[in-house]
C-alpha cells in the first residue's frame, strides 16, 4: 500500500501530517478491493518506478493517516 502525496521518505511523510496536510492511502493494486477507513496498515514509498526507500505502519483514522511507525 502507498501514500498519497508521495513523499520521499517516512519522516518527510510525517512532517506533512504534523503541518497539517491530509495523508491519504493509495492502492496501485486490482487485489486491494476497499481502503481501511480506520486502523493500521503496512506503507512503503516512493510510489513506482522509483525504489523503494522506506517501509512503515500507518494509523488511519476517518480515511486519513494520522501516523506512520
């Protein structure tokens, strides 16, 4: 699962979440058929065809991150 906007790394992501930015969850993938509306879920960044550089666990709340481990 990815993030929307897509940052670079998963500091640069929290950064955002802490000024306030809305973080939203991004499914590149036919098999994830609903987004969590609430929860935790595995993220990694940035989105393809760039590598990926980092790995972490997101706490959504309402549709929104509000926190990535």
């Amino acid at each position: 699962m990815y993030i929307t906007p897509n940052h670079k790394s998963k500091a640069a992501a929290n950064r955002a979440i802490k000024a306030g930015e809305k973080v939203y969850l991004l499914s590149n993938s036919p098999f994830d058929k609903e987004l969590p509306v609430s929860g935790s879920i595995c993220v990694e960044g940035p989105h393809h065809p760039k590598p990926h550089t980092w790995y972490g666990q997101a706490i959504v709340e309402n549709g929104v991150i509000v926190k990535i481990k």
